[in-house]
C-alpha cells in the first residue's frame, strides 16, 4: 500500500476562493452556507461470506455508525458481492434474505437446553453448555467407540456422533474442525449448514 | 490491481470475466453531461455556474460533430507502450497533435457570444495568447501542476483537451487485462486521475468504475477499497441523513483521502462529472470531518 498517490486538493475551504467557480465571478457561497445545516451519515461496507452452505458466495454488509462515537451499529442492507468471484453479485433465495435473518427475533443468541421429559427449553451459561456437550460426547464415545474390527484390524472409529461444522469457516477453522473430530475417531462430519 | 493494456487480437477476454476498461462514447457523453446539467440546476443554489457548464458540455458534444478526429497510425509507438506496460495515451508523453488547439479556439468561439465580465475576458485573453503559451498552460495542467495555471482558464483548456483526448481513447483497438498488482489511482488509457467512481447497473451491477477525468474512459476498482492506496481497513462512506442517498464520499483512514463513489442503481440519470460538481456541499462537510479530495472535477480546478 502506497500512502499517497494522487494530488489532494481542499476546495472549499475560504468560501472556494480561487478555485474556477470564484474566479469565474459565481458565487459559490450559498451551497457552501447549506453545510451548517447539514448531518453527516457514516456508513461502511463491509465484505463477508453468506453462512448459508458451502457455495461460500461474497456479500456485502451496510451498516451505520462507525463505532467510535457511542452509536448504536446497525446493519441496514445485504446483497451480493458483485466483485466475487464465485457469486458475482448474485445471492440465491437464502442470501437474499440475509437482512431478516441478521434481525430475527427468533435468532439464538445464547445456549438453551430442553431437559428429557420437558416441553420447555430453559436458558443455561456457556460454562454449563460447554460442560454437558462434553459429557454427552465422552459418554456416547466411551460406549461405542470401535477399537477394532471383526477381523482384529485396529480401526479406532466412533460411528454413534457426527459432527455438524460451519459452511463460511476460515481455513484455519476447518485445520481445527479436522484435527478435533479425526482425533476422536469420528467419522460423519460436514460442513454444510444447509439444514 | 493495475490493468494493462495491449493491442486489439493479442488476447480476448474470458467469458466472464469483469471487463476491467470501458471506453469512452464521446458521441453521447458530452450531451448527456450537458442535459444532466440542465437538470441538477433546477433550483439549485449554484443553478447560474451549472448552466453555465452545461453549456461548456453542449459546445463540447458540437465540437466531436464538427471536429471528428482521427486516431493517428502510431503503431509503433502503441506497440512500445504495451511491451512496457505504459498507457496508450498517457497525456503527459503523448505528442499532442496542434489539432487540440483548433478544438479549444472553435471551443471559445462557441461559448463567447453571451459570455459578459470575467468570463468574457478570460475567454478573449486565451483567443488572443500565443498558441506556445497555450501549450505550455496544457501540458502543465496535464502534469498536474495545477498552481500553473489559473483555474478559470484551466477550465477552456481542459474542456478541448477533453475532447481531444476522449476521441482518441474512444477508437483505440486494444484489449484490457487485469493484472495481480495493486495500482488502479490513474487512469490507464490516459494516466489522469478520476473524477469519481460509479456503481453500475444491468450487465455490470454492483461493480464500480472510476471515471477519468479527462479521456473519459472508466475503469474498474473493486468496490470497499481506496482508490487512491488500496487500503481496505477504514472505509466510510458519508452522506446527507438521508440512507437512500445516490452519491456518497468514499473516504479511507489511512490516507485521510475521499473521492465520491455514486450508486446508478439509486438514480439512473446521474452523470459522474455532472453530480459531482452538484453536490459540492457534500464535499464542504467532509473536508470538516479532515478528509481531503483524491481527485479534480473539469468544471471545478483549484485555487492557483
């Protein structure tokens, strides 16, 4: 990155004094005094990937407030990356309504856990969630884990767990996804989020 | 990255592909400038300077009518350009034909009936100046030496060498190629810098072209990114309290430089040059929030 590359100019400062408009003899000061009265939106762009499946196509975000002057952010519009390679700016029914999903009232925010025998999913900590995956996992791994097969071959496979990862995941995630579920022996993993 | 220009028949373009320079139309151009113009100065407070371009674009669109030009066989020369990666027409190097000057009198002729005061003067002064003079206020101009020259006559002057240059870029047989480097700031017909940068609609939606300020030409930059240093860290984009805006400033934090960025899809008529110039007040309140202008308008040449 070059910090600088093209002429900068400041044109309105001093009323344009100087500039074509001023030496012309027009008078460029009334667009100039609208300035006061005048309230600055920022907004950014911001690219992603849509979570959807593993096509992995491009978006791009809308949001407002920049995030330093105690505005609330918000994410005001999505659409497809036209710049994207895989996608070209085409989002299909899914991506399209990515917007209503990012403000969903119904979007899981938090871990919640609907014990055997109840109707009712209650809130639990992301300590306590964490806790009972493990031990549902070490439990269920511990009673069919298959350390051989018929034949005495050592196959150390875990046929009873599959594993669910995310379709927008970095290459480093998916390095991570491979060496934890290959390590426990677990055979049925996808990428895919398309249920 | 940067775009490479090499003769027509060299390479085609993949199917597909984003076509990464689209020539200019000097045949339309000038007067759609000129009705956009007209349009934007309805009840606008600078209608008098807008009408007044609209007629500088009006006398522009005549002259490609009345002084088609014809692309001189520099083979040669095109050929050593595209061997070294060099813009066909880079406006500093190119020997300008004198033909630029026949513009720029029959420009000036055009526009003095009814012309008073400054204007009137500024126009009889260039006129009456020595042709050597007028070259040396061009090729400073051309250089970027805007302190040269004074900003009114820079507008007579740029206004011809726009048509000159248009014209010239508008029948150059080449193919574009983008390359896997990082330099898209200048225009790689001409090497000037944009005026502005435009996100399209229909066959090429959503991709953004930045539009030379003098050939006219238009060339693509990946949108969210600088187009003056690349940098993608810190885009913002600015405008009135108004999010359904069609013409935003594009400012980046790391080199504290803006350039308009304006979106066809929420207005169909804008005109780069046209809408810039119109919405000078977005340019008074963002040099408030520190940020500086990567870019000239043809209409609008700073203070010398």
């Amino acid at each position: 990155m070059q910090v600088s590359r093209r002429q900068f100019f400041k044109l309105c400062g001093g009323s344009m004094a100087g500039t074509t408009i001023a030496a012309l003899g027009f008078t460029p000061g009334v667009a100039m005094a609208d300035v006061r009265s005048y309230k600055l939106l920022r907004a950014s762009e911001t690219r992603n990937t849509c979570p959807y499946c593993s096509v992995g196509c491009g978006i791009l975000m809308y949001s407002l407030g920049d995030g330093a002057k105690n505005a609330k952010s918000d994410i005001i519009h999505i659409e497809g990356d036209a710049d994207h390679p895989v996608n070209r700016g085409a989002l299909c029914p899914k991506g399209a309504g990515l917007l209503d999903f990012v403000h969903s009232p119904n979007r899981l925010k938090y871990p919640e856990v609907r014990e055997a025998g109840s109707t009712e999913f209650k809130r639990i900590s992301w300590d306590e969630a964490y806790s009972r995956i493990a031990r549902h996992i070490k439990t269920d791994r511990d009673a069919n884990f298959v350390e051989k097969n018929a034949d005495g071959v050592t196959v150390n496979r875990w046929l009873s767990t599959g594993f669910l990862a995310a379709s927008a995941s970095s290459n480093e995630t998916g390095w991570l996804t491979q060496k934890f579920v290959r390590s426990l022996g677990m055979l049925a993993v996808d990428n895919q989020a398309r249920v | 990255m940067s775009i490479r220009i090499v003769p027509e028949g060299e390479l085609t373009q993949a199917a597909g592909d984003i076509p990464p320079l689209l020539l200019p139309d000097p045949k339309t151009l000038y007067l759609t400038r000129a009705q956009r113009l007209e349009t934007l100065a309805d009840g606008h407070d600078m209608a008098d300077y807008l009408r007044f371009c609209a007629r500088i674009a009006r006398a522009q669109h005549a002259l490609v009518a009345e002084h088609p030009l014809a692309l001189p066989a520099r083979d040669a020369y095109f050929a050593e350009c595209a061997r070294h990666g060099l813009p066909p027409l880079g406006s500093s190097a190119w020997p300008r034909d004198q033909v630029w000057q026949d513009l720029l009198d029959a420009l000036l002729g055009k526009l003095l009936p009814g012309t008073t005061g400054v204007i009137a003067d500024t126009i009889m002064a260039l006129q009456t100046q020595a042709r050597e003079d007028r070259e040396t206020l061009a090729s400073a101009l051309l250089a970027g030496r805007y302190d040269a020259v004074s900003s009114a006559d820079a507008l007579f002057v740029w206004a011809a060498l726009s048509v000159y240059f248009s014209q010239l870029a508008s029948q150059l047989k080449i193919h574009a190629i983008a390359e896997p480097d990082e330099s898209r700031h200048l225009c790689p017909v001409c090497s000037q810098g944009p005026v502005a940068s435009v996100v399209k609609i229909g066959d090429k939606d959503g991709l953004r072209y930045l539009h030379c300020t003098l050939c006219e030409s238009e060339w693509h930059m990946v949108r969210v990114k600088c187009s003056n240093c690349e940098s993608t860290r810190d885009i913002g984009y600015w405008s009135p309290d108004d999010k359904a805006v069609a013409v935003r400033a594009e400012s980046c934090g790391d080199c504290g430089s803006y350039l308009k960025v304006m979106a066809l899809g929420k207005d169909m008529a804008l005109e780069a040059v046209a809408d810039d110039l119109a919405t000078l007040t977005l340019d008074a309140a963002i040099e408030e929030e520190g940020f500086v202008r990567s870019g000239i308008n043809p209409f609008l040449f700073p203070g010398s």
